[in-house]
C-alpha cells in the first residue's frame, strides 16, 4: 500500500480503477466519475458507529466496526478481484483514514496492489475547487430563448470542437422549463466533480461553453468558473424568431401539459396575469408555437437584461438569419479565430 496525491491519483484513474469504500450515502452525494463503490459500511452501520464513537470512544466504535466488516470480507474481494488484470488498484474513503487502509489491507491480501488517496475524498474536492478552471480561455455562446444553443454545441462536438455542455452535466436546460423531461439533478457537489472531468479531458487552450446564470435548476456553477465566463469573449448569434419557436415546441410538446402550466404559472408574476393566462389557454387548446410565442417576450426581456450587463468589448454578434439552419454550425466555428485573436491574442 502506498499514498500518493490528487493529482497524480487522478491521472492514473485513467488507466486504474478506482475504489470508494464510503458509504451509498456519501457516494450518492458526490463522487469521483468513475469510481466503483465498494462500501465498507452502509449508512446505517457508518451512523451507529459514529454514534458508538462519540460516546465511547475509540475501541468500541473499531470493534463494532469489526463486527459488521467480517461477514463482508469475501463478498469485497469478489467485488473487486477482477477489476484489473495486472492486480491494482486506487481506494479512497473521506479523509485517508482507517476505512481505506482496513480495505487496502484486505485487497492486499490476496495480492491487489492499492494506492490510497492522501486526504481522501476531502483532499479531491478541494484539489478540483483549486483547478477548475484549469488554465483554458472560455468562448460563451449566447443568443435568445430558443436558438438551439444546445443543439448548436452538440453539432460542434460532432466537428471536433471543445465543448463543455453545463446543461447536459446540470441535466437542466436552464429556465422554469428546464428541469421538465430531464433525469434527476446530481447534487452541485457532483456537478463539480463531472465539470472538473470535462474540463480536464479537454487538450485544446479554450472550450465552448452555453451562456448560463449562475443557477441551473438547483445546482451552481463553481464561482471561479462563473465569474471567468462573466469575463470571456461572448459570441451572441441572432436566429429568425420563427425557428425559436419550431425549437421549443420540438423542444416540449411531447411534455405534459400539467408539468407545462407549472413552469408557465412559475413565471407569471413577471409575465403577467394576462399573457399567463392566454399562454395556458393556448396550451389546453394544443397550440404549442403560440404558447411557445407569448413566453418568449418574457424571456428575451429577461435576456436582453443581462446581455446589457455584460462588457461591450467582450460581447461579438453574428447574424444567422439568412443562412440556413444546418450551416450555422459551421458559420459559428469560423468566428472562433475571429474571437480568439481579438480576446486571447497570447493563445494564437
């Protein structure tokens, strides 16, 4: 058994498994992407012993511990034996303490090699809050409700370029809308953890990322990644209005209605009763595009806001309304010369 460091742990998890021995609890809450959980106690047997712990100290907790670990010791082993052909192993618990050295102890046993990480899960999460933002100059693309913003990034992945889709990692699309036909939300500690992978995948000097509020349903962008999108070049494409809304209702007229009217009388105090009201109506009659056509002069209202905060220098508009829809793809990747020379110039 050997410690080594987040940063060296993290570059051999490419080629390594890793091992999380916490509990379903603290894995659920956050977790390192990719890692295997193979928990030394559940969360009901972590609780008694920290209990037993506090007030009795240290012997009676370990032995308790002991009690729940022995009938486990070989359904662990099964869990792991094959994970590696070559025999190794990287195991974490919360701080690097007795959960993570008992379970290397065993795995060595029978001849797994297990490097254990210094400071635990702890030490990860404050190695990643540190390197988030890793040194890569940010390109924002914004534009109006409905432009396909997402769509549009997913086409440039498709061509090669460096995307970072905060939505998808949110598994929100960012508006009272955007938690509707979507999985469940990680927490913001998971979400971290998956943008910091992201992130650290990327090889290129810059990424490409949605332009976003600092929420994105429940979850927060990292502060240092926030505030460095606040700073960054902002390419802000202009598409006809007609196309908005075919993408949203491609978008959500296959949602509920209910769910819909939810999201609709959400926003209502800053829509109004009126437009609220014929917003839902045209819902209950199937009208989706006319639906989808009074919501956007709350938001657009809502984006213009923002966009007038932002620092004019920084903010390049490209005019999408006469090109067609599957070349904006390709007209937005041609603008990144354009924005990287006259933002970053030190990265040409």
């Amino acid at each position: 058994m050997e410690y080594i460091d987040s940063k060296e742990f993290l570059e051999l998890s490419e080629s390594i498994p890793v091992i999380d021995v916490r509990s379903p609890g603290e894995y659920s809450d956050g977790h390192i992407p990719g890692a295997i959980n193979v928990s030394l106690f559940n969360d009901e047997e972590r609780n008694q012993i920290g209990t037993l712990y506090k007030k009795q100290g240290r012997f009676p907790s370990v032995r308790k511990g002991l009690e729940f670990v022995g009938p486990k010791m070989v359904k662990m082993i099964d869990q792991v034996k094959d994970l590696k052909p070559g025999g190794e192993l990287l195991m974490h618990c919360w701080r690097g303490g007795m959960r993570s050295e008992s379970m290397a102890w065993l795995f060595e046993t029978v001849d797994l090699h297990c490097r254990v990480l210094r400071g635990g899960y702890k030490s990860y999460r404050r190695y990643i809050r540190e390197n988030i933002i890793q040194e890569k100059e940010i390109i924002v693309l914004g534009g109006l409700t409905g432009s396909g913003k997402t769509l549009l990034l997913h086409e440039m992945i498709e061509r090669g370029e460096p995307v970072v889709d905060l939505e998808g990692l949110a598994s929100h699309k960012g508006s009272a809308f955007g938690g509707i036909g979507q999985d469940k939300q990680p927490s913001t500690e998971h979400f971290e953890n998956n943008l910091f992978r992201v992130m650290s995948k990327i090889k290129e000097p810059y990424c490409w990322v949605e332009d976003e509020s600092l929420q994105i349903g429940k979850i927060f962008i990292p502060k240092p990644f926030f505030e460095q999108m606040l700073q960054s070049a902002l390419l802000f494409i202009e598409v006809p209005h007609e196309y908005r809304i075919q993408v949203l209702v491609s978008d959500y007229a296959g949602q509920a209605n209910e769910l819909l009217t939810e999201a609709i009388l959400r926003v209502e105090q800053r829509l109004g009763k009126l437009a609220t009201r014929q917003a839902v109506e045209a819902l209950k009659e199937g009208n989706y595009s006319e639906t989808a056509r009074i919501l956007l002069t709350y938001y657009d209202k809502t984006y213009q806001y923002g966009l007038n905060h932002k620092d004019e220098h920084l903010v390049s508009r490209l005019d999408l309304t006469n090109i067609p829809p599957d070349r904006y793809s390709v007209t937005i990747i041609k603008q990144k010369e354009i924005l990287l020379g006259k933002i970053y110039p030190d990265i040409q």
